[in-house]
C-alpha cells in the first residue's frame, strides 16, 4: 500500500538535499537522475525525453531609492521578464493601481512603474508608452517575497520589460516615502539549455496498448526549494510507482516527472505536442490508423501536495463519468475533494499544470492539489510546513482510484472525450496566458 513516509523520503532527497531545481538547470538535471535511479530500481522501462529551454539567471538584482535616499529595498527578478544589464535602468517611480488600458497614458513612458497584480497580459499594453521596468508589489503583508521566471515567449514577441517583485510592506513602503527616483537592476544571464521528462513505465499485462500517465513536475521557480511546489507531487507519483510495480497492471502506467512546469509546462507542453503532431501525420495517410495519443486514455497529476494544513481539490477535464467517479469514491473512503480549478468559474476544471497540456490535445486529466499552500513559490515552500500523513491523503486516494478503474478494470470506464465546456474552458486558459494550446504553436 501507499507508504507516505517512503514518499517523504522522496521528497526530502529533491527539496532538501539537492534543493531548488530551476528550468534547465544542472540541480533539475540531477533530480532527473535521482527519479531515474529510482525508477530502473523498480525495474519500470526507464528513459530521459529531452527539450531545449529558455532559461535565464539571476547575476545581480536589487532597487535603490535615490530620492529621497531610502535603504534598499529587498526584490526578486523574473528572469524571463527580461533584463537591465548590470548597471541597471533608472527613472522616476511611478504608481500606477494596475496595469490596465485606463492607466496606460504618455505619463507611463520611461517611468519605472510600482504597482500591484503586474500579469503578462499587461505586457500587450506597453506597445505605445513603454516604461522603464516595473516593480511588482506583493498580495498582503507578512508574506514571503515571491519568486517566478516570467515568460521567455513573451519577452521575445513584446520586447524585454524588466520586473522585480517586492513584498506588500515594501510597495507600501515606497508609496509613502514618496521615493520619487529608483534604480532598477535586473542582471540577467540568458540562455539555453536542456531540460527533461522522466519516463519510468509499467508495462500492462492485459492491455499494454491502453496507457495511463501518472506524475508530477519536479521543477522549482528560481531559487527554492519547491517542497510542496512540486517535489511532494513527484515524490507521490514515484510512490505510486513502487506501488504499481508490486501489484501490477492490467494497462500500461508511465510514471512522468515532468521538467519545467514552472517556466509555463514546458516538459508536458513537448510531450503533449509531440503526441499531437505524430497523431496528426499518421492520420493524413490513414485516418483510421491508431497512434500513441490514442492509446493515452488519462493523465494522473500531482501538483502541490503535502501540507499539514490544506485542502484537497481535484481539477478534472473529461467526461462527467470521470468526475462522478472522483466525487462518489471520495464519499465513499471520507476524504473531502473539492471539484475545481485555478480558474475558478472561469475556467471550469483548469488548473495550470501539467494535465492540461494533455487535455488540450484531447487526452482526459486529474490534477489532484493539496490546496491552501500560501507559502508556495517562495522561499518558504520547505519541507516545514509538510508531513507523511498529509501525503498519505492523496497517495492513498489515487492508489485506490487508480487500482479500480485502470490497474485492475475489465473494460476501461471512461470515455476519452473532453465535453464542449472544458474544451472551451481550455481556449480561455491558453488565450488568457497568451499562448497557443500544445500542438498548434
Ligand atoms: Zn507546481
């Protein structure tokens, strides 16, 4: 049975051990080599799925009020946002409530903005009155500064626009000091490098040709430890893992740890697409010809888990048999799963991880969440706030799940479909990230 403290020792190994496992960085690679080991000592068919990324590193940041003369103020960059150089950019601070058309007059040009809630879509705004860089103020006081890579995509198509976020108290801070001149400094060393999927597959003994992906992506925004956010969801897959390997499967489950989630699903987005455009050439010979994305019936995701206090929430897309399924085994055990996304009502069952890039290319998904994580993407998402019990709750649950309705089911239940909403839901996700769904960039 799932083991949560075995999971633990996963987790302790990713997120204390080798620690934060930026996109394409040599730390991600050796958690690579870790999940690896682990999954050839299973004895599951193991291999590497490699992609080119963007990536970018942090040589020197920091915000200097000149006037009037205030300490430094403690910011983090986005990497990708883009960069200053090392002597930085310097401007007049301006404030400006969001990034929204209303605001966006000749004042903005060339100032360094201050505001709250900065997003990527207000980078389409800046085409006109463009500003120096903008400061990016956190969402409430005593909360950890936030960190995050920013949009390589984005940067290229819009043009460079250096961010760095500060917390709520230094926004506040500034505003009231009315620093009027800043030097901005975003040193940024950009670019490429190699990133990678882990692959550890358990081959069906009765229906190999029908494949269920289980995982979790392993990456970390830059520089933390990413313990929740994600080495716990891994951690959960590659318990799972040892699971499945001992009690074997009628179908074939592949175990992924997907690379670069973070830096925008970038590993499950390559496998997603790849899938897709192999689909879409073998059927212009043969529309009738079966290929791998066919055989892929449902993806298992894991994306934050482990915290002592949370809530659980899966966000699905697919047929309503498979969220029912989700709902009555949930009375059934007595776990409480809220039914959900990131998007809210907006976007249905979304949730911006992994499975959705699966989705988008028609495959169904589950992200299962262990919600109510306020520290993640901060150099608070440790191992502290975590426990073996807390991953117990969802390791056990997909266990179960994945046992009735794959490993041992005679026929599969569910309908590889995605309704007319969640598919809809889907365009909105991807136009709202201002990106192309996986298989048509
Ligand atoms: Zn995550």
């Amino acid at each position: 049975m799932f083991n949560g403290g075995k999971a633990f020792k996963h987790l302790e190994k990713m997120a204390v051990e080798i620690g934060s496992r930026d996109s394409g960085s040599a730390e991600e690679r050796e958690a690579a080599e870790y999940i690896a080991s682990v999954f050839r000592g299973l004895g599951l068919k193991t291999s590497f799925q490699e992609f080119d990324v963007e990536t970018g590193r942090i040589l020197k940041q920091g915000l200097e009020v000149l006037e009037p003369y205030m300490e430094e103020v403690e910011c983090m960059a986005l990497p990708l946002a883009g960069g200053t150089g090392p002597e930085g950019v310097e401007g007049e601070l301006l404030y400006l409530e969001s990034v929204v058309e209303e605001y966006i007059t000749p004042e903005i040009d060339g100032k360094i903005l201050l505001t709250q809630g900065f997003y990527r879509a207000g980078l389409e705004l800046f085409t006109k009155y463009r500003p120096l860089g903008v400061v990016s103020i956190g969402r409430r006081p005593n909360s950890p500064l936030g960190h995050g890579w920013g949009t390589a995509k984005l940067r290229d198509k819009y043009g460079p626009m250096p961010v760095v976020n500060v917390k709520f108290e230094d926004g506040l801070k500034l505003l009231e000091s009315g620093a009027k001149r800043v030097r901005l400094t975003a040193d940024i060393e950009a670019g490429k490098a190699k990133s990678q999927n882990v692959i550890g597959e358990l081959e069906g003994s009765e229906k190999p040709e029908e494949v269920v992906l289980v995982g979790g992506h392993y990456d970390t925004v830059p520089g933390i430890p990413g313990a929740s956010d994600n080495a716990a969801g891994t951690a959960v897959a590659m318990e799972l893992a040892r699971v499945f390997s001992e009690k074997g499967t009628k179908r074939t489950l592949r175990f992924v740890a997907w690379g670069c989630e973070e830096s925008g699903c970038l590993g499950s987005r390559h496998d997603a697409s790849r899938l897709k455009k192999e689909d879409d050439e073998l059927k212009k010979g043969d529309e009738d010809a079966k290929s791998e994305l066919d055989g892929i019936r449902l993806v298992v995701n894991a994306d934050v888990q482990g915290g002592k206090i949370g809530r659980n929430t899966v966000a699905s897309l697919g047929p309503v048999e498979l969220k029912s399924a989700v709902k009555l085994m949930a009375k059934e055990v007595g776990v409480v799963f809220s039914m959900g996304g990131s998007g809210g009502g907006i976007s249905g069952g979304v949730y911006s991880s992994d499975g959705t890039s699966y989705s988008a290319v028609g495959v169904p998904s589950l992200n299962f969440i262990r919600g109510g994580a306020p520290y993640i993407h901060s150099m608070e998402d440790s191992i502290r706030w975590l426990s073996p019990d807390a991953l117990q709750i969802h390791g056990e649950f997909m266990e179960r799940f994945l046992t009735r309705y794959v490993a041992e089911a005679v026929a599969f239940p569910f309908e590889r479909t995605i309704p007319d909403d969640d598919r809809k839901a889907i365009e909105r996700f991807y136009k709202g990230r201002m990106s192309k769904p996986p298989g048509r960039e």
